[in-house]
C-alpha cells in the first residue's frame, strides 16, 4: 500500500480526496489546522518523519478575487509554500501530486487549452497558481500537476451558491460571457487516484467533459433542483469584479481518459 500525506483535507477537492484515498493506501491527512503548508519547518519535520511515497497537496489560497488585494498571502501559499513542498519532496523522494488551475490561461482562445499550451494568467490568483507549477518544475522533484475548473461538490462553491440564492429569489442576473468546464470534486478524486495507481508523471488537465457558461450552468442546476427561477443572461461588465475572469478557460484533455459529462456528475450531486 502506498504511503501518502494529503494536505489541505478539508477543503472541497481535500474532502473527497481523503474519502477517495482511504482504504486503499496508507493515508495520513492534515487540514489547515493541522498543518500549514506555510509554516515550512512543521511540513519538512512531517514529511522526512512520513517518508511518503506521495504528497497529495490540495491546500490552496483559492479566492480569487482576495487574491488581488490578499496578494503577500496569495503568493505564499500557492507559490512559496507549493516550491517548499516540492523541495522536500526531492530530497525525500517522494511523488508531488499538485493542483492547479484553469485560470494560469487568459482564455483567449476559442477553442480551449491543451496541456501543452503557453499559460498567461490575466489575474493574481492564475500568477500565483503559475508560480507554483513552475516551482515544482524547477525543483526536479517527481510530479503531476492537475489543472482543473468550476469545481463543485461539499463545500463553498457556485452549486451551493445559486441554491442559496434561488431560494430567495424568483430572477438571477448571471454572468453568460464565460466559458468553462464544470468538475464534480468526487469524479476529479477518482481520476486521481488512477493517476497515482497509473503512477503518471507530467502536466494533466481534468475536467467533467462537456462546456457551458455560468448562466447555463445556473439554469441546469435550478432545473435539477426542481427550483422556478429565472436566469437572466448578463455581460461579465455589469458584475465588476476586483479580479478579471478569462472569457474561454476550457482545458482540453489530450492525455487521460476522459471524465463523464458535467450534467450527469451535477445531476448526481443533486441528488
Ligand atoms: N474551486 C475551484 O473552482 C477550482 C478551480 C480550479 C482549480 N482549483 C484548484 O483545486 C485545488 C483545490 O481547491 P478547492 O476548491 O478544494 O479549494 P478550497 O475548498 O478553498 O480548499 C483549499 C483548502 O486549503 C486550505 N488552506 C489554505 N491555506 C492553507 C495553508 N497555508 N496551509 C494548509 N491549508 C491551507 C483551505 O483552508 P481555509 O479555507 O480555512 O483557508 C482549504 O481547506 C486548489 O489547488 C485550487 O487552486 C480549484
């Protein structure tokens, strides 16, 4: 059984990483409260006392739109901190298994992003996931780097969010100007955790397949909930925001098997 220390387990991808990777391997995991991936003499002592054969690092500063104000702690934890980890992970010889994002593209392409695509983060938050991935990279550690998009499942997120709002609202202006890939944070585990068996190495993206707006995706999830209420269709102008979204952040997957479609992983948390 493989040896493995997951960090940032309470997040959403954290929870359902630590129910995917239980059982099967040799699992140690920390939340926040236990181990800040920041504090880099508790994750050197945990990690050489482990000897892990994998860190599985789903610890991130994932706020998009502090991380433009936020932006000293920002870089810490998804760069610094990720660099740290990487490290260590060299010099113990273990596997790093690192999350990132959809957002390292300035979604200027029409037709989404393969793996092998030039990043060029148009916010702080993609500048500070970008950093991390090159810190892995320059680290000579072993590695595969997950980027992922519009994640949902247990935890905060745009499902729970238009839930909440439905409820109090019969209309909902949202955004229909950005495109992206839903992912169900349970079917993202899963493809991990054949990553690791598969012992992978490189850059992957993974998503639910299929593409759709915000505005859609809100109109599928009032659907599936059974919930009368209307969307209404706006620019990404009429919602300023501190950070600016990429307009087409598809990934492309031209490596993995591909995941199943967004609609039927939304309906199964529905539900
Ligand atoms: N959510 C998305 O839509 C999305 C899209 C693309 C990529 N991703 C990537 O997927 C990964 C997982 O994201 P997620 O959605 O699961 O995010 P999340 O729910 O915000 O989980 C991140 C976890 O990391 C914790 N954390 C923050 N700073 C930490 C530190 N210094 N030390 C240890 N833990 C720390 C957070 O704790 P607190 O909440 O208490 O701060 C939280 O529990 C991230 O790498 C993210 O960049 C996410």
């Amino acid at each position: 059984m493989p040896k493995i220390i997951l960090t940032g387990s309470d997040g959403m991808l954290g929870k359902a990483l630590k129910k995917e990777l239980s059982g099967s391997s040799e699992l140690q995991s920390f939340s926040k409260n236990e181990l800040d991936i920041t504090d880099f003499v508790a994750v050197a002592e945990i990690l050489e006392a482990a000897q892990p054969d994998f860190v599985v690092n789903a610890a991130a500063f994932t706020k998009v739109d502090a991380a433009e104000t936020d932006q000293i702690l920002a870089e810490k934890v998804n760069s610094t901190a990720v660099g740290n980890l990487a490290r260590i992970c060299k010099k113990i010889g273990a596997k790093l298994i690192h999350f990132s994002t959809d957002y390292v593209f300035d979604g200027e392409n029409e037709n989404g992003f393969p793996e092998k695509d030039e990043p060029n983060p148009i916010n702080f938050y993609g500048k500070t996931k970008l950093e991390g991935e090159e810190a892995i990279r320059e680290s000579g550690c072993e590695f595969a780097i997950i980027r992922t998009s519009w994640l949902f499942g247990e935890g905060e997120n745009f499902v729970e969010k238009m839930l909440a709002l439905g409820k109090r609202n019969c209309e909902i202006k949202v955004v229909a100007d950005q495109i992206g890939c839903p992912t169900f944070s349970e079917d993202l585990a899963e493809a991990v955790k054949k990553i690791l068996i598969e012992n992978r190495s490189g850059i992957f993206h993974l998503t639910n397949l299929g593409k759709t707006s915000w505005a859609d995706f809100a109109r599928k999830i009032f659907g599936l909930a059974g919930m009368d209420v209307k969307v209404i269709p706006v620019a990404s102008e009429e919602f300023p925001t501190p950070a600016k979204r990429p307009r087409n952040s598809v990934l492309q997957n031209t490596k993995l098997p591909k995941m199943r479609s967004w609609e039927e992983a939304l309906a199964e948390f529905l539900h």
